[in-house]
C-alpha cells in the first residue's frame, strides 16, 4: 500500500526535472540575449520548476479521472 502511494507522489513531480532543464535552457538564452546570465538562469529554473510542477499535478489529477478515482476524498457520496 505504501508503494501504490508513493508511485502517486513521484508522478506528481515527475515534471520538475524536465521543467527545470527546459528553464535553463530558456534561462541561458534569454540571459546570452540580454548579456545578464546570472539573472535569467536561476528565474528560468525557478518557472520551469513551477511548470513542471503543474504540468505533472495536472497530469496526476487526469489520471486520477481516468481510473474512477475521487478527486476530493472529503465529498460524500449519497
């Protein structure tokens, strides 16, 4: 039971390193562009972080949806 929950968690943010690599590559231009790299790669890393983040919430949540599985475990069924 334990495993099943923590498969759940790790899908969750299994976005953020994808997110975060794709935030520093993005980081690294914007900063090339604009001559001010240390500026732009860590605001990079940090939004595609959150991207990720979301990204992966979202998709936990879809297959959530997919399985018949309640969303909100407070809501009472009648």
């Amino acid at each position: 039971m334990d495993d099943n929950k923590k498969d759940k968690e790790n899908k969750s943010v299994a976005g953020m390193p994808i997110g975060m690599s794709l935030g520093m590559c993005f980081g690294t231009a914007i900063g090339a562009a604009t001559n001010n790299i240390a500026l732009w790669l860590p605001i990079g890393m940090t939004l595609g972080m959150c991207f990720g983040l979301c990204v992966g919430s979202l998709l936990n949540k879809s297959d959530k949806t997919k399985n018949g599985e309640n969303s909100d475990s407070n809501e009472e069924v009648q």
